[in-house]
C-alpha cells in the first residue's frame, strides 16, 4: 500500500499584490481542521472568508485519529461525513488490560438508533484533504491561501488587519473579524500578548504509526503494565491502511532523541506487535500540556482549537473540541454580520466553549494524571484500585484510561431543572439523533433554527423552520412530548412540554439571538465536580505532601468515616471479601 502522499497544496499570489482584492468579512488563520472547519461552516452560512496558512501540505505525521459522533454529526451537516465514514474505522469498544489480563471492556454507543457512529479512527491527514475539497466545492465564497504566513495582527473597534508573507510578498488583509485557528503556537495570540496558563505533564510518550497486516478487532486497546513494556501503559488503535497507532509511556527521563532512534524504536514496537512485521510510518515522542487563554474573544479577534486550548490526547478531545468551538461559533458570527445580531451574541461563544474548554482540560488532565501518578501515594491508588477491580467490578468505571470526547452541554451554564421524564432534555443540551422517516432527525433539523414538535401542532414563527412529528417512537424517547426549539448549532434553545404560544417561542429566539439567557460562570476549579473522577481527584489531593505514615493514618481515617456514613451498608462479610483480596497481592 504506499503511503499517504502529502503533495504540495497549490499556491498563487494574493489579489492584494497585484491592487485587485476585495475584502471579505472574516478571515481565518490556519488551515487545520478546526479552520476548515469554520470557513466551510460559515459558507454554508452565506459567509465569505480568506484562510491563511503557512504551510503547502494537509498534516504531516500521527497527529489525531478519533473523531467523536458530535464531530462527524457536524461533519455531516457540512456535507463532508461520507467520505470520512467511508474510509474510517468505525468503533465504539474500548477494552483495559492490567498486566495481559483484560479487566474491562466498554461500549460508547450501546443504543441503536443514531446515523453516526461512537467514533471513526481516520487519520488527520486524511480529514484536511476531504475539508479542503469540501472547501474547495464552496470556492465562491472560500478563497484558501496556502505558503501565506501571519506576522502580525492589529485591530480596532471595526475590524482587523493582518500582516501576511507569501512567496511573493508581504501584504496587508482587512476583515471585519479574525478567527484565530492556527494551532497551540498561535502567531495571533503571541502578538495580541495573551497568557496560556495551564498545566504540564512530564511524562514522555512514543507514538508511532506502523503498517502491519494483523487481524486486530476495530477496537480501542488499552494496558496498564502490560508484559510487553513493563511498569508503562501502552494503547493501540486500528487506522484506515492497515496503519496502527501505538501510544507507549516512557516515564518522564525518557531522552527524545534517543527514543526515536529507529535501533530503539523497533524492538519496543517488536514487542507490542508480538513478533508481527511491520513497517514504520511515522514516530514522534511527545510530552503534553493542558492549557487554555482565559478568553477566547478579544474584540474583533476570536480564538477556536488548538490556538484557544490544548489537551493531551487521552480523550481525543482536542480536534473534537476545536470542532465543536466552530459549530458554535459559525452562525453566531455569520448572524452578527448579516446585522441580525448584536455582538453580545459573540460573548455567548465565549462562555459557552470556555465552559466546554474547561470539562475537556479537567477530563484529559485527570487521566494523564492517572497514568502518570505523580506522588507514591497516587501510584499506590491506582495500582490498588487495577488490583481490587478484578474481584469488584464495581470499582472499574473509576479506572481512568482516557474519557473519551462527549458533547459538552451548556445546561450547567442556563442554569435549568434537571431533565425529568415530562422533558428529557434541558436547555443548552446537544441533541441527540433519532431515526426519522427513512432518514434521521439531525439531517432534518439542519443548520438554522427549528421548532421540532412532538405530538403536538407547531406555531408559526418568522425565522424558525417548525417540524412536526408524531410522539411515539424514538424521537418520543428522546425528546419527549412537547415544543423543543433549536438552535443552528442543534443544541437546545428552549423546552415546553405543554406547548407554547407563538410570542413565546418568538421571545426565546430573540433571547437567544440576543445572546440573553446564557450566565458564565467563573472557571471551574480542576477538581470540581460530583462525579467518580472528581472524588476520586479529591482523594489524591487529600494525600499531596503527607508523608507515608500520615498518608497510610488518613487511608485509616477515610475507611472508618466512610463505615460509619454507610452504616450497615458495610458488612462484615463486605469487608472480609476486600481483606481476602490481599492473598493474591
Ligand atoms: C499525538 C497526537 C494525537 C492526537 N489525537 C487526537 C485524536 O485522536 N482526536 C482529537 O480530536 N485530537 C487529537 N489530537 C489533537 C489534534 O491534533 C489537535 O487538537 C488539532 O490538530 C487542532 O486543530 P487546529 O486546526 O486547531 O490546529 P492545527 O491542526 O495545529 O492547525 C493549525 C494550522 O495553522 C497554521 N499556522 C500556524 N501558524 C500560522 C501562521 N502564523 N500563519 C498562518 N498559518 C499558521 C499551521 O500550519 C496549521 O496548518 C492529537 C494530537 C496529537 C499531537
């Protein structure tokens, strides 16, 4: 099979060298996925935009492979999902092994019923060609500049200017806005001065791509401690080309140059493929970093992806995040500069994908922090916890491999009832598909506002496409009986489960149009949060900088509050089966 050819992306001088340019309303800086991703979204919004990029080539090497069901539901309604799903892996499995032994194994999708599936594993080159194609289809309203570098960045309080060198010259582009897209270097943010504050991680991780012809399922494979590279963890994903991504942890004195030395390279590969022959595609060593600006609206200058937020890649939330910025962002910018709204609309952006930003730093920085336990008793937890969790499957969902990408809900951020069984859905919740017809509702509620109809007769309002259909089956379930409107970016504006008047429906689009009705909230703590990881964080932190005996005296502690806030919950029985569970250490 030969490789993926990276040819040169084409190049031609800019009209503003030669005096014939126009200005377009938005230009966008980096023609990676989440740029392409906005130009294409905002031409499906009527909007014309200039890309820039500094390169002539789509991705070069093993960067992101898993795209999530929300970024192929956006895909999708960009008219560009088919070819991906044609050629990804489609997967929805992830199995965990401590040791050789599988201890855990999940389903992302368990439910029928959805068009796109849990995850595709396609690689990232791939994704920008099919992009730029799709851009490229939308030609009239997308100018793509390839080998046109931005220097520097001015703005005032009606638009932007940016310096851009291309090998034909320096040249000067006005917009109306910018879109920040061009990757966690960004040029945009280092000339606008703005921080990247986060936090990173020491761990070094080879990842590699290799061409192998093995029968491996279409699965996500986890270990923890595997034989085959002791005391590290290792995972593996199946790609398109009979390519394998293979991810193995270091530790953090791993020396990168030496790491990629093909004589070292190839006997850890050796061992993770069990003897299989291979080639190798591509190998970087990476260490990561979370980190986001505090703002990803400076005035006139908008930040979406890697510019505006890193992860680490356990989670595959990056490229799906940054996605998801630009589903968001797109109509709000396009209703902005059609004069349909006022900028405050471009202030909900802000809230909504910091918000977001924040649930996916929280997650990849817990399970980078669980696969790289940073103290003796974080090590001591987690290797406790892949113990116990063979006897007690109970305590398997706390094992922390990577959670993977989910559409983040703005509800926390509206501030609405917990959904119930009269609606299902609360306000600022992404919505989720349903069969409809012989096709699908998400097809059907398409890229403006809808007022979808369950069981009920919709009223007609200026602006919003109503869509009628009947309260039984899945879209019942889903949504239950009522008035659902929605917003282009298919999240929920609004619910009524008994209906509501035609005024009604109308004021709660202004609000939305208005960018009323949405609160920030200030940045949320890392270790905030009711769920498993976020008591299983506090434990840790309960433990940082105790010394050994203090630390085993606050696990005696812990254990006997926790009895007495049980109560006959714990049994005798309950303990003697955890005490048995020592034999086998
Ligand atoms: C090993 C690894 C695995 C990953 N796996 C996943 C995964 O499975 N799933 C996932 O969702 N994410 C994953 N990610 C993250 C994902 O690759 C990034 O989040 C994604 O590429 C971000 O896209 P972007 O468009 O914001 O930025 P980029 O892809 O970095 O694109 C930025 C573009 O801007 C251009 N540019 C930069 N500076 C300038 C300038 N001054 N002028 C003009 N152009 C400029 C660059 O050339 C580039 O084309 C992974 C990352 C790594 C490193």
């Amino acid at each position: 099979m030969a490789r993926y050819d990276y040819g040169p992306l084409p190049y031609r001088p800019a009209p503003e060298l030669s005096g014939t340019a126009s200005r377009a309303p938005v230009v966008i800086v980096g023609a990676g996925p989440v740029g392409l991703t906005a130009a294409i979204d905002l031409a499906r919004h009527g909007i014309a935009s200039v890309v820039v990029d500094d390169g002539d080539k789509v991705s070069v090497g093993s960067r992101a492979i898993c795209w999530a069901k929300r970024t192929l539901e956006i895909f999708d309604r960009l008219g560009v999902a088919d070819r991906m799903l044609a050629k990804g892996i489609t997967w929805k499995v992830g199995r965990l092994f401590h040791g050789d032994r599988e201890v855990y194994s999940f389903d992302l999708l368990p439910e029928a019923g959805h068009k796109m599936p849990a995850f595709i594993n396609l690689q990232q080159y791939y994704v920008e060609e099919y992009l730029i194609d799709r851009a490229r289809e939308l030609g009239n309203l997308i100018d793509l500049r390839f080998r046109s570098r931005v220097t520097d960045v001015a703005q005032t309080e009606a638009g932007v200017t940016v310096t851009v060198a291309s090998p034909d010259g320096t040249y000067e582009l006005g917009a109306a806005w910018l879109v920040a897209c061009d990757g966690s270097h960004s040029t945009v943010r280092r000339r606008l001065g703005l921080a990247f504050e986060g936090t990173a991680f020491e761990d070094r991780f080879l990842i590699a791509d290799v061409e192998m012809k093995a029968d491996f399922p279409s699965e996500r494979r986890f270990w923890f401690e595997p034989t085959f590279h002791p005391g590290e963890t290792a995972l593996l994903h199946k790609q398109p080309d009979d390519i394998y991504r293979i991810d193995l942890q270091l530790g953090p004195d791993a020396d990168p140059e030496v790491e990629r030395r093909p004589d070292v390279v190839r006997p850890r590969i050796e061992k993770a493929v069990a003897g299989r022959p291979f080639e190798i595609d591509w190998v970087s060593v990476y260490s990561f970093r979370c980190a986001r600006l505090a703002r990803f609206v400076h005035g006139r200058v908008l930040f979406a992806g890697d510019a505006a937020h890193v992860v680490s890649p356990f989670g595959a939330r990056g490229g799906n995040g940054g996605i998801q910025d630009v589903d968001n962002l797109a109509w709000k910018l396009a209703a902005v500069i059609r004069g349909e709204a006022p900028p405050a609309l471009i202030e909900t952006y802000d809230a909504e994908r910091v918000h977001a930003a924040d649930e996916n730093i929280v997650n990849s920085a817990r399970s980078t922090n669980f696969m790289s336990p940073r103290n003796k008793a974080e090590r001591m937890f987690r290797d406790e916890l892949l113990a116990v969790s063979s006897h007690f499957p109970a305590a398997r969902p706390l094992i922390n491999s990577g959670r993977l990408s989910r559409p983040a809900s703005l509800a926390p951020l509206f501030g609405g009832a917990p959904p119930g069984a009269a609606a299902p859905l609360r306000p600022g919740d992404p919505c989720p598909d349903a069969p409809l017809g012989e096709g699908w509702l998400l097809s059907a509620l398409g890229g403006g506002f809808v007022l979808l109809a369950v069981g009920m007769p919709a009223p007609v309002v200026e602006g919003v496409t109503p869509l009628e259909v009947s309260a039984c089956g899945t879209i019942a379930e889903r949504y239950g009986r009522g008035l659902v409107l929605v917003r282009p970016d298919q999240h929920v504006a609004a619910v009524w489960p008994e209906g509501a008047s035609a005024e009604t429906v109308a004021a709660a689009r202004d609000a939305v149009m208005e960018g009323r009705g949405v609160h920030a909230l200030p940045p949320r703590a890392l270790e905030d949060g009711e769920d498993a990881d976020a008591r299983y964080a506090t434990l840790l932190k309960l433990h940082r900088g105790l010394s050994e005996e203090a630390s085993a005296a606050l696990n005696a502690r812990l254990v006997l509050a926790m009895m007495a806030a049980a109560g006959p919950a714990v049994t005798k029985e309950a303990l003697e089966a955890v005490g048995a569970t020592m034999e086998t250490r």
